[in-house]
C-alpha cells in the first residue's frame, strides 16, 4: 500500500518541480526584456553623441565660400578588383622607387617638401602692405594737438 501514496507524492514533486521551471524562465525573460531595454537607451544615447559629433565636425558651411576645383575629378574611375590589383602594384613601384631614391635617402622632409613644390599649383599671394613700427598705429601730427589746445585757449 506505501505505492499508491507515493504516486500523489510524485506528481506533486513534478508540479514542483514544473512551477520552478516556469518561475526561472519568467524571471530570465524579466531579465532579458530589462536588459534589452537598457541596451535601447545606451543605444539611442550612443547615437545622439554621434550624432553631434559629426555636427561638430559638419563643414558643409563652409563650402560655399571655397572655390570650386575645375580639375575633373576621379569620379569617372570605377574601382572593381583587377583595377584595384593594378592600382596597387603602380602604387607599390612608386612606393619603392621613392625609397630607393637618393634624395629621399639622404633627407626624407626635405624631399617631400621639394616634391610638393613641384607638383602643386602655385598660390597667388598678394603682397602684404607694410605696416609702421610701431604696429600700424598712426602717429597724431603735432601740428593738429596745438591747434586744438591753441582753440581751447580761445574759448
């Protein structure tokens, strides 16, 4: 007869059992859903940073008052892999002949600025006006401090 009784007990230690199950899956899915949710709000913050950052660093404004290039530009070229491959390989030899050369051995900068020297388009540079010595400042002619001392006198 101790049989039968354990059978209720049996199932009730199962039903125990299953409640425990159903509470820990509940608790994790509490969890996971708060979890997720944070996640949500460091993103957005995350993004808002972001965001200002790139205002920060925004300089479309500026475009309008620089002039425009009339060299055409490298749009046109598309780059897929073989003129990727084929890029490389010319940059590479450019690369190693500059290394090799015996200016940029002897003096890398000095080669470098040469090179730009060179190479870059030259700037118009207005000449600057001279500026007096004592920092642009015009001195009062003394001739105008006696005539306005001489006028006060009259008064």
């Amino acid at each position: 007869m101790g049989k039968p009784s354990s059978q209720p007990d049996s199932s009730s230690k199962a039903d125990k059992k299953f409640d425990k199950k159903v509470q820990f899956y509940a608790k994790v899915r509490d969890t996971v859903a708060s979890l997720t949710a944070k996640k949500d709000i460091t993103k957005k913050k995350k993004l808002r940073s972001r965001q200002k950052k790139l205002k920060a660093y925004d300089l479309s404004a500026l475009s309008e008052f620089l002039p425009e290039l009339k060299a055409p530009r490298a749009n046109d070229f598309k780059l897929n892999c073989k003129s990727r491959q084929q890029l490389i390989l010319k940059e590479g030899n450019q690369l190693s002949a500059v290394l090799e050369h015996p200016a940029f051995q002897a003096d890398p900068l000095a080669a470098i600025h040469q090179h730009l020297q060179n190479t870059q388009p030259a700037l118009d540079e207005k000449p600057k006006k001279k500026k007096n010595q004592n920092g642009g400042r015009k001195k009062k002619s003394k001739k105008s401090k006696a005539l306005s001392s001489q006028q006060s006198m009259d008064i």
